[in-house]
C-alpha cells in the first residue's frame, strides 16, 4: 500500500471513530447542557429557601410562638376549722363535686355537747341577768331613807355586769354552734377532688390540709414568651393553643402580659444593699415573659390537667381599643 493509501485510511478512521471531532462537539454541547440544568437547578433551590427563610421570619415575627406553656387552673385547699376524727368521707380522688357537695365529716359529737352547754349557759346568765335588773329596779324605786346611794348604785352595777354575763354567754353559744356546722366540710367551687390522701378515720387539727379541689370554671394557660416577641403581643389577640397529649387544637386569646418576673439583681444582702453580680457575659439570652391566655374554646375529648405543656402560636386581630402599656 502506498504512503498516499495510508494518509487516506487514518483520515478516514479519524472521522468515523469514536473519538471523531464531531462526537467530541457534541459531547461538550451536553455537558455545557448539563451544567446549566445543575445552575439553574441550584439557584431555583437557593430562591426557594430564601423565599421559605423570609416567609418563616416573617410568620415568627408577626405570629410569636412558644413550646413552654403550661395549663394552669385555681386550686382550693381546705384545712378544717375543728380538730376530730373523720367520720364521713363520701368522696374519691379525683372525683367531680359541685359546690356545695359533702367533702368530709369531722366527728361532731363533742361540739353537739358544747352547743348543749352553751345554751344551758345562756338560760342561766339569761335568769341572773333578769333577776339582777328586777333588784336594781326595786332599789332604785326606794327613798333615800330606806336604802343608801351607794346601795343603788351597787346593785345598777350588778344588774350591767349579769347582763353582759348574759351577752357573754349567748356569744359562747353562736361559737359553738359555728364549731359543729364547721365539722361539716362542703366544696367551695364546682371542680375535681385532687390528691385525696386523707381517710376514714383519720384525726385531722385545725389548719391541716385535708383536701384540695380544682377549680374546673377557672383553667387558662400560661405561655412564657421571649421578651423580644412582647411588641407583637397584644391583649385580645387570638390563640392557638396545642397540648401536648392532644391532636386538637385548643381556641384562646390573649388576656393579660405580666409586669414582672424575678431579678436576681434586686435580691438584697444582709445590710439590705442589692446583690449585683460582678460578671456580665457579652451572650445575652431574652428573658421569658409569662403571657396568661384565656380559653375560649375545648375541643371534645380534650381533658384538661393542671401542669400539662403545650405550644402556642399568636395572631393579632384587629382591636377596637389599644390596650394600656
């Protein structure tokens, strides 16, 4: 084969391999392609996660939210008035009472005895009392000829101090017909016996804490929110309140912000100066601000519990008065 043959077929291979120039074009337009998918791709993606970044500062901002609420709820704790031992105790723990239910009975025989006594005390001042002005009457009706001034006075004297005798006496009976109605322990609110660890026979004192009722007619929710979320809070702004043990969502507003929580700084020493402390730290975490929502609406089959955590998320509504700052 001659050297002109040889050029030809290496040109020719050249052209139809598969490393021809052609191919190699090509395959630079799909990269070129490639690459410009990739870029795009990526700057669609940083668009959405700014816009998403904005939309989620913006609902942070407008709409303050909080993990750390706790439902709370008035709770009455009753000690008796009179020291006994438990007679009667109708109720369970946990169990719902109106007011005015029986709680407890305080054996209330020694103070059935003391009305007895008292009342008897009461006749007897009552008979003295009477007597003794009869006699202050009749000496005060004779001529200084049959009795002396001083006598006079000495029986009016008589007569004023059986008399209060008498006041003294019938105060003792209300005491203790006030005693024997306090043996009977009745539910001051509508709510729930909580923590019952009194039982049937139990000597209770006077002042001991015997049981507790929560008030059902009083539960709210307290949401502690960062001092930096205060300006976007406002009374009777609407609430959206999740528990934690719930899927439904619990409908509320805003009905106070406290004005004050705890300052370590303020706590005086011995000499009554304030304890300030010599370190301040350039990291400087917002104080949580207790928010108190009111509940306006519990889903059905939600069961509130004094102490149960839940999230909150806030949203203004339009008000027609500004609330005091």
């Amino acid at each position: 084969m001659s050297e002109i043959d040889l050029k030809l077929t290496a040109t020719s291979r050249a052209s139809t391999g598969p490393f021809s120039s052609s191919a190699l074009e090509r395959g630079r337009d799909f990269i070129g392609v490639g690459k410009g998918i990739a870029i795009s791709v990526t700057l669609v993606m940083v668009g959405l996660a700014i816009a998403a970044g904005s939309a989620a500062w913006n609902t942070y901002m407008e709409r303050p939210w909080t993990r750390d609420a706790t439902v709370r709820a008035y709770v009455v704790t009753m000690a008796p008035e009179v020291s006994g031992r438990i007679v009667e105790l109708p109720v369970a723990d946990n169990q719902f009472v109106h007011k005015g239910d029986l709680l407890m009975i305080v054996d209330p025989t020694d103070y059935r005895i003391g009305v007895s006594l008292a009342a008897a005390a009461v006749d007897q001042a009552k008979a003295t009392a009477v007597n003794a002005a009869a006699e202050s009457r009749r000496r005060q009706q004779l001529s200084d000829l049959a009795t002396t001034p001083e006598e006079k006075q000495s029986y009016a004297a008589a007569a004023l101090a059986a008399q209060a005798s008498y006041q003294h006496a019938s105060a003792s009976l209300d005491q203790a017909n006030v005693n024997l109605k306090r043996t009977r322990i009745l539910s001051p609110a509508e709510g729930y016996v909580t923590n019952l660890l009194v039982q049937l026979g139990d000597y209770v004192n006077v002042g001991q804490k015997a049981i507790s009722v929560v008030n059902a007619e009083t539960f709210w929710v307290d949401g502690y929110f960062e001092e930096t979320s205060l300006s976007q809070i406002h009374e009777a702004d609407a609430a959206a309140i999740k528990l934690l043990s719930y899927r439904q969502v619990l409908r509320g507003h805003v009905e106070s912000i406290s004005r004050g929580i705890n300052v370590p700084n303020a706590r005086p020493d011995a000499g009554g100066l304030a304890t300030v402390n010599p370190v301040f730290t350039w990291v400087r975490l917002a104080q949580r601000v207790p928010v108190r929502l009111h509940i306006d609406e519990v889903p059905p089959g939600v069961r509130l519990v004094v102490g149960m955590t839940a999230t909150v998320e806030i949203s203004s509504r339009p008000r027609s008065k500004q609330a005091p700052d």
